[in-house]
C-alpha cells in the first residue's frame, strides 16, 4: 500500500439520508406553499385596488376574527402535540398514540368549528358570489380547510399503523411534515384575511 492511499484508514461514519416519503412530501410542500402565494397576492391586489374604506365591503357580514382566534389556538396547539408525538416516536414511547391521537382530535375540531362559521356566513350572506371578499374567503379558507381534512386523513391513517407496531419513520415523518405545513399557514392566512 502506498503512503498516499488513506482512504482505508479513514473513519467510517454513516451517512444520514432522508426518508423517501419526506423528501416527497416536501417536494408537495413546496408546490402548496405556492398555491398558497398565489392565493395570497391575487387577494392582497384586490384588497388594495379598491378604494380605501371599502374593504371589506360595507354591505357584506364581518368574520367572526375572535371565534376563529379560538380556533386557531385549537390548531396551533395540534402544532405541539404533533411535536410530542414525534418526540415520543423517537423515543419508542408508547405515548405517541395519545399525542397522536389528541393532534387528530384538535385538527378534528379546527375543521369542525370552521364548518359551523361557514354555515353561519352563508346565512348572513356571505357567498361565493357576494362579494370579492366572500369569493376570496371561500376560496383560500377553502383550500387550507381542503389541506386539513387531507391530513387529518393521514394522521388517521397512521393512528392504527402506530397502534400495531408498523408506523415507519418515512411515513410519520412525511405526515407530520404535511400536517406542520397546515399548522404554520394558517396564522398568516388568518392575519390577512381576517384582520
């Protein structure tokens, strides 16, 4: 062997590669996030092309800004037990069941209580057709809701997967990362549109 060929001597470390199901999922991730600029900048156009005073329009209902506060709170705090249940996967601690279990429920009841305000702004008016304020509701609203009720699917998938001992890393951690995507849009998407 010669003194310039040190590539036997050299420590072996192993070397960290992502999950195929995550690198996936943030590839979806990215693509979501762009819908959602899209979404945000045809709405900011809008709201400051009319004339101050007149958004939103006077004539149309107000959103309910400290119900959905609530709500949000709801979802941030999915956020956490996420992490929680994340932690104690890593760990093999049987607790990610119930964090996984109390991140499906709060998710479960963030959609549910934006169901029951959709059907109480349709009844004071605010439509589709209304209003460019109501059209802009239901459409960027619509879509996190459509976002949420995706993952919360896939968290409910992985529910019994973890129960039996099958829940992979690739597949939580590509859940995980769709569910934390939900979780941080929304504070932003609730600032604009309902402030």
């Amino acid at each position: 062997m010669s003194g310039l060929d040190t590539t036997l001597d050299a420590p072996v470390h192993p070397r960290r590669t992502a999950e195929n199901g995550v690198v996936g999922m943030a590839l979806v991730v990215f693509v979501e996030v762009m819908l959602f600029a899209g979404l945000i900048s045809a709405y900011l156009v809008v709201e400051n092309s009319v004339m101050p005073g007149l958004w939103p329009p006077p004539d149309q209902p107000r959103l309910p800004v400290a119900r959905t506060l609530v709500n949000t709170l709801a979802l941030l705090a999915s956020g956490v037990t996420m992490f929680l249940a994340d932690r104690a996967h890593r760990r093999g601690d049987r607790a990610v069941g119930r964090w996984l279990l109390a991140t499906i429920l709060l998710g479960a009841a963030f959609v549910l209580a934006q169901g029951v305000e959709w059907v109480a702004l349709l009844r004071q008016g605010l439509t589709l057709t209304s209003s460019q304020l109501g059209a802009f509701f239901y459409l960027i609203v619509g879509a996190h809701a459509v976002h949420a009720i995706a993952a919360i699917g896939g968290l409910a998938a992985c529910w019994p997967a973890q129960r039996a001992g099958r829940l992979t890393r690739s597949r939580f951690g590509a859940t995980q990362l769709f569910w934390f995507f939900v979780v941080l849009v929304w504070p932003l998407l609730y600032w604009l549109v309902y402030l």
